[in-house]
C-alpha cells in the first residue's frame, strides 16, 4: 500500500494517507484571536485538507481537540464545534487542556478520517 503526503516540511506532512485512511496534523486559528475564531478557522483547515484528500467532515474517524485553558474556551469552542459536526455524523472525540506551541494559541484540532 502506498503512503501519500500533502504539503511535507523538514518536521511534518500536513496530511497523511495510508490506504482509505487520512490523518491530519494539528490544525490551528490565527495567533492572538479569540479561542472560537481559532476553532472556526482551525476546522475550516480541516475541511481544506480533507476535501485535498478527496473527503469531507462526514468521513470523520476521530478528533482530538488541545484547549489551552478548558475553564475558559471549552464551552465557546463545544458551540463552534457543535455547528460544524454534521448531524448523525459526530466522529470518536477527545479533548483536553494543554499548553499549545505559542501562548497566543487557544485550540489545536488533529484529525483521522476515511476517504469518501
């Protein structure tokens, strides 16, 4: 089985296909703005890559979200995130608090899909 990479630097692949599998590196907002603009631009990231790997949000698998303060983001980030998950379509989900690359960083979003 052959293995594609998408968008590959020195340290990583923005994407990952192995067979009928798709994973994605972290995928974040714009430093500095507020944690649910984060999470709306980190999923419109997702959505760009999955539709380059030829799927959509409906093939999701599972998701991971890093929050950088969950008493503060979880519940503006969950109404982002709750929008955007097609209904019927919710893949595995887990999230947790965790200090991102910069401070300027709120959300990171990792995803594993299957291609359509």
């Amino acid at each position: 089985m052959t293995i594609e990479r998408l968008d590959t630097k020195t340290r990583m692949s923005q994407a990952v296909i192995h067979g009928d599998t798709i994973y994605l590196a972290g995928q974040v907002g714009e430093p500095g703005e507020p944690a649910d603009r984060q999470m709306e631009q980190a999923l419109a990231r997702v959505d760009e890559l999955l539709a380059r790997c030829g799927s959509d949000r409906s093939h999701l698998l599972q998701v991971t979200i890093w929050v950088a303060n969950m008493s503060a983001h979880f519940d503006e980030i969950n109404a982002v995130w709750d929008a955007w998950v097609p209904a019927g379509a919710a893949p595995a989900r887990a999230a947790g608090e965790a200090k991102l690359a910069t401070p300027e960083l709120k959300v990171e979003v990792i995803a594993v899909a299957a291609r359509a």
